[in-house]
C-alpha cells in the first residue's frame, strides 16, 4: 500500500476512534453533570484550547515542515526547549487571570486543573513523525490518549462533585500520549542527543504560523468563552451539547482538506482547466453529501437530543437546528480554501482569517448578549457564512470556476427526502434516518443527480 494511502488510511480510522471514544464522553457527562456542570467542564475545555495553542506558539507546525524538509532529529531539543518557556509563560498567565477575575472557586479549580494538561504536550512529539511521514504512532497515540481519558471519566465521575475528575482525565490522556511519542522518537533515534534549549531563531520563524492557529482557535471556542462571560454556565452546557454533535459529524473535513489540498495544488499546476473541472465536481460531492445532512438534522433533532442527552436538553434542539448549518457551511469552505492555497493564494486567506475572527468576535458576542445559545449559533453561522463568501470571491478573481448543471437535482432530491422523512419520523427517529437515506439515495438516480460515471471519476480523481 502506498505511503499516502497508508497514512489517510491511519488518520481516518484514528479519527472515528477518538471522535467515538469523545462521543461517548459527552454523552455520559452531559448527563451525570447536567448543564451546569456540564457548560463548566466545556468552558475549561474552551480555556484548554486557548492555552494550548498559545504556549504551542507554532512550533509543531514549524517542526513538522522543518523534519519534511530534511532537519535533523536534534531539533526536538530546541523544540522541546522553547515550547517549555512559553508554556511556563502562559500558564501564569492563565492562573493569575483566573484567580483575579473568577468568583467561583470550583470554576477556578477546574480551569487551573485543565490547563494544566498542556504541561505533557511540551514533550508531544507528534509534529516528528507528522514530518517523516510516518503516521501510525501518531494515530495510535491519539487513540490511546482519547481512551484514557474516556476510561477516567466513566470510572471517577459519578456525580457533579467528581467534576475535577474530568480534567484528571484530560491530564492522563495527554501524558500517555505524549509518553508513547516520546519513547518511540527515542527507540527511533537512540544516539540523539538531545539539549533542552529554547530558540529565538525558531521564535522569530514561528510566530506568523502562530497567529493564524490562534485565530482558528479563537472561531472554534469562543462561543463557550462568551456565554461563559455574558450568561451562565448552564446556557454553555445547552450550546455545547448540541454543537459537540455537528462537531462530530465534521470528521470528515479533516480527511477532504488532506485529499483536496495536495490534489488542489498538483492540478492547478499541472492544468487550471482540470483543476477547475476537479473544484467543481468536489463541490457538487459536498453538495450531495452535507445538505441532506443539515436539512434532515432539523427534522430529527427533537428526538435525537433527547435520545443522546435525555429530555434536560431540551433547549438545546433549536441551537442544533441552527447549528447543524455550520456543518454544511464548513464543508464548503474547506473546498474553497484548499482552492485558494492550492492556486497561491496564500495572503488572501491570511487576510479572510483575519476578516474572519473579526466577524466571529462581533457576530458571536452581539448573538450571546441578545438571545443566549441559540444566538451564539446564529453568530457562529452567519460569520462562518461571511467568510465563505469571501473565500469564493477570492479563489474566483484567480480563476473563474464553473456551475455544474446537476446541482437543481441535488436541491429536488433533498427537498423530497424531507417529506419523507417529516412524514416518518413520528414512528421513530430509526425509521426516519433510513427512510430519509433510501429516499435520497433512489431520488438521485432517478433524478440523474448522480450517475455511475460520476462515482467513477471521482474515484480515479483522488487515488
């Protein structure tokens, strides 16, 4: 089996593992904390990312293109090194803005507690082998680590006042993972010697890729973060069940960027007609695929909250009837941003991003304040919309794209799937997603919306 190949293979199946493995969590704490304990551990969780990406400060992600381009093992030593500083810096940071601004002490503990989980991902490896092109290891300990923290969870917490229980649980889970990293990388590379050293040199390199990672994290969790600060902790719990749900539907956003960025890139290379016939055709397929999933979510949710979550979440149906849009709207722009990369448009998203968090911060905020959960999805929404409109413009000002002609099929089919599934569903939320699936899938045959030399081509595109 090819090496890109082997590697897809091993991220996809990690991928559903650790969602699953994720899936589950929630689902238990959602319902052993209820939503006050569960919008808590959710808003450490928000605080956890923040605080991983900045005392990161871009280095993985410069390692990783240092090691492709050939760099020797000995820079997991200045890498190891400098991201030691910046933890250091940011943790103090975080602990003395939490104890100066944060009344409950309980909320305090817990995000002192979570953030303490980035002190193992100092020695987080996993951007070596990302670089050697050796994923396997990565995908194990990413596995692992998911499950140890699933395992800490169900054994230690019971009750609500076993919630420092889940952030133990993040805390194991990154040390396992990063253990098993680490002593690979040493098995691998005996004879290195390592010197734990900070770079300003890396610093200096490293920053630009700083900025734009922070950022998408800021998109991702600020959500939480403002509810937190403009609500409750209860209104972060009703948000946060239903987009950790659309979350994990997103799972294959990360498989179509790997695939559609190379591919992007070597096509618009090679011809800027087969790259637009490639975009086009690609976004058709998210077309077929994610719609029918945003439609047929609003029509299931009432009793898909409510299996998953138990009838306390009720008020979380409306923010996932919003929020399932996000999932739709996301895929799109995974296409166009593989896109705009793939034909050098590098500053141009740069810019978008920034475009982007800016819209976030406003959208996101004005929403919180207004209408609580549901109007942090609607935020969420409308900003992520923003940008894919940005997104488009910009890849269409390099190269105009074409409008497939099949796209009014996929719209009918999807449209006459959500009668049949509107009419089902009362007999229960199974016969619903099949009912709605057969339908969907005959309608476009029927309707030619997809044909056997389409399954064909996109086959031979991407392998």
């Amino acid at each position: 089996m090819k090496r890109l190949s082997k590697n897809l293979l091993s991220l996809f199946s990690a991928d559903i593992a650790r969602r699953l493995f994720g899936f589950i969590a929630v689902a238990y704490l959602a319902r052993i904390l209820g939503k006050e304990g569960f919008g808590a551990v959710n808003l450490g969780f928000a605080v956890l990312a923040y605080v991983m990406v900045l005392s990161a400060a871009g280095y993985p992600t410069l390692g990783t293109k240092k090691i492709a381009q050939g760099g020797q093992p000995e820079l997991v030593g200045s890498v190891i090194g400098s991201r030691l500083i910046a933890t250091i810096i940011v943790l103090f940071v975080v602990v003395f803005t939490v104890l100066t601004a944060v009344q409950d002490t309980t909320i305090v503990l817990l995000i002192i507690l979570f953030s303490c989980a980035v002190l193992p991902q100092i020695f987080f490896v996993d951007w070596f082998f990302q670089g050697k092109e050796t994923l396997g290891i990565v995908s194990a300990a990413r596995v692992m680590q998911a499950f140890v923290y699933l395992a800490v969870v169900i054994i230690f917490v019971r009750t609500i006042n076993d919630i420092l229980w889940v952030a133990v649980g993040s805390i194991s889970g990154e040390c396992v993972a990063a253990v098993m990293l680490f002593v690979r990388f040493r098995m691998k590379h005996p004879d290195v010697h390592i010197r734990i050293k900070p770079s300003l040199h890396l610093l200096k390199q490293s920053i630009p890729l700083a900025v734009g990672i922070v950022l998408t994290t800021l998109v991702i969790n600020y959500p939480s973060l403002a509810l937190g600060i403009f609500t409750t902790t209860s209104d972060v719990g009703t948000y946060s069940a239903a987009s950790k749900l659309v979350y994990f539907l997103l799972m294959g956003d990360r498989i179509l960027i790997l695939l559609l960025l190379p591919a992007s890139a070597r096509k618009y290379s090679d011809s800027p007609e087969t790259f637009n016939r490639m975009l086009t055709d690609a976004m058709r397929w998210i077309l077929i695929i994610s719609l029918p999933v945003a439609v047929g979510g609003i029509l299931i949710a009432n009793k898909l909250i409510a299996i998953i979550y138990g009838s306390e979440y009720g008020s979380s149906i409306a923010v996932f009837q919003v929020f399932i849009w996000y999932f739709f709207i996301t895929m799109l722009h995974t296409v166009y941003t593989a896109g705009l990369i793939g034909v050098g448009g590098e500053k141009s998203y740069g810019k978008i991003m920034l475009v982007t968090a800016f819209a976030y911060l406003v959208s996101v905020t004005a929403g919180t304040c207004l209408f609580g959960a549901i109007g942090a999805a609607f935020g969420v929404v409308i900003a992520e919309g923003i940008s894919v409109l940005l997104m488009k413009h910009a890849l269409q000002r390099i190269i105009p794209l074409y409008s497939s002609e099949k796209i009014l099929r996929v719209f009918l089919s999807v449209a006459i799937m959500a009668v049949c599934v509107a009419v089902v569903i009362p007999y229960g939320l199974l016969w619903g997603i099949l009912f709605g699936v057969v339908c969907y899938s005959l309608m476009l045959i029927l309707l030619r919306a997809v044909v056997w030399n389409d399954v064909k081509t996109l086959i031979v595109r991407f392998t």
